[in-house]
C-alpha cells in the first residue's frame, strides 16, 4: 500500500521568512496530493492541492511542487505570518488519503 | 453550504455503553469517510462510503460499526469501547471517483473520551 514520508517533523520560522515542507510517497498510482493545515482543536482544512498532471500550483503565499518521477512534492510557504502556526499533513491518494506524520510549523514575531 | 457537521462535539462514555456519533453533509458528496486522530498523529482512515455503500474497511474492530442511511448522513455506532479508542473522530465528505480522486473536506470532529 501506500507509505507518505514527511520532512521535517518542527519547523520554526521568523516571521516574513520561507518555510518548506517536503514529502515522499511511494505508490506510483497515487495521482491526487492534498496539504491540510490543522490548527490546535480544529479540523483538517485543505489549504491547497495538486494533481499528477500538474508540475506547480500556486495560491497567493502557498505553493505546491511535484516531482512524480522522484516521487516527492513539497508545501512552499512565503512571507510566513504568525497565523501560518499550525500542523500540516500532506497526504497522497489513490483509492484513500494516506497521511504523512504532519509538521508542526511554528512562526515567531 | 459548504460544510460538513459532526455531533456531539464531545462524548465520555463508559466502556460498557453504546453510543453513536453522526455526521451531516449538503454539499451533494456521494463519499463519506470516518477518520480516527490521536493527539499530534494525522488522520487514520476506518471506514468509505460511495453512493451509501461501504468500499472500504481498513480492519477496524467490530466494536466500531459505521451506517449511512442516505447520502448526507454518516453515523458510527460505538460498543464496548476500550480506553485506547479515545481519540479525535472525524468525518470527511466528497465527490467519489473511480480513479479520479477529489477534494476532502472534514467535519469539525467529535472529541471521544472512554472511561
């Protein structure tokens, strides 16, 4: 089945810097890779999401890059704001989600 | 409406009782997923409906037993529960594709406390 990697596990930023969330999957029929933020309490949002077809997306600060012959897609956010503290989970699915662990990205002021 | 809506937010219950979460969506999906979250762990799948019948069943134990009885409805109907399924459980709606997958979108989670 599929197995979903994510790097790194914390990442602390100040804030107005870049911050990268990298990810691997393993399943070559996985064709749909969500990010999801979670902030403390709340549920899961889609925050954006990219198809096998697509090599970028970009929606205002966020980015998502994929690499199918690698294997790996990575989360880019820009100009980080306080607000940007939270969990993220990229996931990668084919017939279901699978999840990588999250990152807990943390931006200080 | 673009949301999904879980009740009770929070449910404590014994080990011997029988309760059931249920979970609401108007947004036309015709999937619906429950989801089981340990604290700082993502989401596990346990159980997807496509058009109100159960696709897939990730081996989750009889004690958990999920229903929909149409296509906004999702219940999960709780028996003899162990202290380890407290746990953050979460409903998820969208589209159903067959090969084509689409956006999940999750209900606000109904926090399970077993005592």
């Amino acid at each position: 089945g599929e197995n979903v990697e994510q790097h790194p596990s914390t990442l602390s930023v100040q804030e107005g810097d870049s911050a990268v969330i990298k990810c691997t999957y393993s399943d070559s029929a996985s064709n749909y890779f969500p990010w999801y933020k979670q902030e403390l309490g709340k549920r899961p949002q889609l925050i954006i999401d990219i198809r096998s077809n697509v090599g970028e997306k970009k929606d205002q600060r966020i980015a998502v890059t994929l690499n199918k012959t690698a294997k790996h897609f990575s989360l880019h956010i820009t100009e980080t704001q306080p607000e940007d503290s939270a969990v993220y989970f990229c996931a990668a699915s084919g017939t279901a989600l699978i999840f990588g662990k999250g990152t807990t990205l943390s931006v200080s002021s | 409406d673009t949301e999904v809506t879980q009740t009770p937010k929070h449910l404590v219950m014994g080990m011997t009782n029988k309760k059931s979460l249920k979970c609401e969506q108007h947004m036309g999906h015709r999937a619906m997923y429950w989801y089981k979250q340990k604290a700082k762990k993502p989401p596990e799948l346990m159980f997807v409906y496509s058009y109100e019948k159960l696709s897939i069943n990730e081996s989750v134990p009889s004690r958990f037993s999920p229903e929909c009885p149409n296509s906004s409805l999702l219940n999960l109907h709780l028996h003899a529960l162990q202290p380890e399924d407290s746990a953050l459980y979460l409903c998820a709606s969208s589209q159903p594709g067959t090969g084509i997958p689409y956006e999940q979108y999750f209900g606000p989670g109904t926090r399970l406390t077993v005592t």
